[in-house]
C-alpha cells in the first residue's frame, strides 16, 4: 500500500513539474515582445473588429436580461418586505390601541374615583356648615 500511495506522490509531484514547466515556457514566450509585434502584426483591425462586434451585441442583451431580471426581483422583494411591515405595523397600532383603551379605561376609573372623593368630601363639608348653623 505505502508503494502504491508513494508511486502517485511521485508521479503527481512529476505531473506537476512538467506541467509548470510548459506554463512558464508559454508566458516567457508571450511576454517578449518580438513575439507580441509579430503576433499583433499578425491581427487585422477589420477582422478584430468584424469578430468582436457579435461578441459586444450578444454581452449587451445578456447584461439588459439580467438587468430586467435584477429590477424584478427587485420589485418582488420590496412588495414582500412591504407586505410584511404593514403587518407588523398592523399589529403594532391594534397593540397601541388596546394600550390606548386600557389607558384610557384607567384614567376614566380615577376621574370617577376622584369625583366620588370630591363628592364625599363637598357633602362632609355641607354637613360640616349645617351643623355649625344649627348650633349658633
């Protein structure tokens, strides 16, 4: 087993080598430039410009789909995002509201309280003034 797995160590780190080898030759060579002007000498602005005018039509309507497609999804996520917070906020005003009322209930059970107190203290004092005038 240890043959086997050292055998395609070796071979791999071989693979690699050579592989490395024909990569760096490639750029060395495409890096001089002799070659570069040889090689742009080469290439005719008529025919560079007769092949890349598909390439430019065809990236254009791409970018426009994924444009349109971009602005509906778009779209579909701010009505969600939309829908959701008036739900939110739906619940968040029937919420105040019954904070409200309650609110209000309470205010409502002191005012009584406080005009029964008002109440027994006014009938306290106009007992209080009848007995004086009954006792002069």
């Amino acid at each position: 087993m240890k043959d086997n797995k050292a055998k395609k160590v070796a071979s791999s780190s071989v693979y690699r080598t050579v592989i490395g080898g024909v990569v760096g030759a490639a750029v060395g060579y495409l890096a001089n430039p002799e070659t570069i002007k040889r090689i742009m000498s080469g290439i005719k602005s008529a025919d560079l410009k007769q092949n890349t005018i598909p390439l430019g039509k065809t990236a254009m309507e791409k970018i426009s789909n994924i444009k349109d497609y971009g602005a509906e999804k778009s779209q579909q996520t701010a009505k969600k995002l939309k829908n959701k917070t008036a739900g939110l906020l739906k619940k968040e005003n029937s919420e105040d509201q019954e904070n409200t009322n309650a609110n209000n209930e309470k205010q409502d059970h002191q005012e009584v309280n406080l005009q029964d107190n008002n109440d027994e203290q006014d009938h306290q004092e106009v007992n209080a003034i009848g007995e004086k005038e009954f006792t002069v």
